[in-house]
C-alpha cells in the first residue's frame, strides 16, 4: 500500500504539526493537533488544508495511566485501537496494537538506555543542543510471534523533529493502516522523550 521508506515531520509552530510522506514525497496523512485537549481527539486529514478526513484517533478516557486510542475511518467505522501500557512503560515505551480486544502488535523502544543519556546530555550547555544528532530513539512495531514488520527511527535534525519509518516484513493494508495510526499517535505522545 505505502511506498517505504515514509517520512514524518513534526514542527512546532502554534499548535504541532505532523506530515507523513511516502518515498517518492507524496503526503499520505497530515496532524495538526489541537492543543490543550483533556479528551484527546485527532483528525488525520489527507492535505495540510485539512479539507479532507481521512481518519480520527479517539482516547477512551480523559487522563489514564494506561490509555487507550480508538481510530475510526472518516465515516466513523472502527479501524482497530492502541493502547500504552501503563507503569512498565516508564522505563521503555511500549503500546499495544489492538484489533477489536485482541492485541496484533507491538510498538516498543528498541533502546531505552538512549532516552536516559540523552536527558543527561540534554542538561550540558551548548551540548544539548546536538542531542538530537546523538541520540536518535528508534522504535520496532512486531508481530505477536515476534517478528519485526516495522522499524521507526528519528532522523538527525535541529529545526524540526524527522522520523523514518522503513519497512522489515510484509504487512496486509489493514495492519499497514493500523500500524500507521499508532506510529503517528506515538510521534505525538512521545515527542517530549524524543
């Protein structure tokens, strides 16, 4: 479905913005995320305009320990869900990929010892501002069995925050989309450690 590598950019400007690309630079999804939302709700259009929805991501609850990210089509039909696991999360990120209740995949950090290294070089002046050169976080999304389909890595950058997402393994349109949603929403929930 997707032509591999993808990009996605993530800019700071009055709210945050995300774009995904595929290879040959063609937008396939487009955030702006609303800002200071108790209820999260995410609308993933297909042009930066936003004139067209192609998907919504949800939060089941307001504030949670381990919440969970329903996505829906544009007309509203379940496309499957991602939830954080709660405390274990705190030292490697980790989400499941959920299909209905039944988890289909896993997103975790490949190197947790990355985050805590570059939270220690982020306090040495001047320094700090190469960490995003040094110290890229990369994220595996894997099969129940697992296999790894998908890899996301953060890209050297300064002015603003480029991921990449390659592919590992073959994955049907539905995983593919599924898989996506929840990349996007890990960009998002994970930008500060990041």
């Amino acid at each position: 479905m997707f032509q591999y590598p993808l990009t996605l950019t993530f800019q700071y400007r009055l709210a945050p913005q995300l774009a995904v690309t595929d290879a040959n630079g063609q937008l396939i999804v487009y955030v702006k995320q609303k800002l200071f939302a108790l209820k999260e709700q995410i609308t993933l259009y297909a042009d930066e305009q936003q004139t067209t929805p192609l998907y919504r991501i949800q939060a089941t609850a307001v504030l949670r320990v381990s919440p969970t990210y329903a996505f829906t089509d544009a007309e509203g039909r379940p496309l499957g869900a991602v939830k954080r696991e709660g405390v274990a999360s705190l030292w490697r990120a980790r989400y499941q990929i959920l299909d209905g209740d039944l988890q289909v995949m896993t997103i975790a950090e490949l190197n947790p010892w990355l985050k805590v290294i570059a939270a220690l070089v982020d306090e040495i002046p001047f320094v700090g501002l190469l960490n995003g050169y040094l110290f890229r976080p990369a994220y595996g999304v894997t099969r129940q069995d697992g296999t790894l389909v998908l890899r996301l890595v953060r890209q050297p950058s300064m002015l603003d925050r480029r991921f990449r997402i390659e592919s590992a393994g073959t994955l049907t349109d539905e995983e593919e989309r599924r898989a996506l949603l929840s990349l996007v929403l890990v960009v998002l929930t994970e930008r500060a450690r990041s």
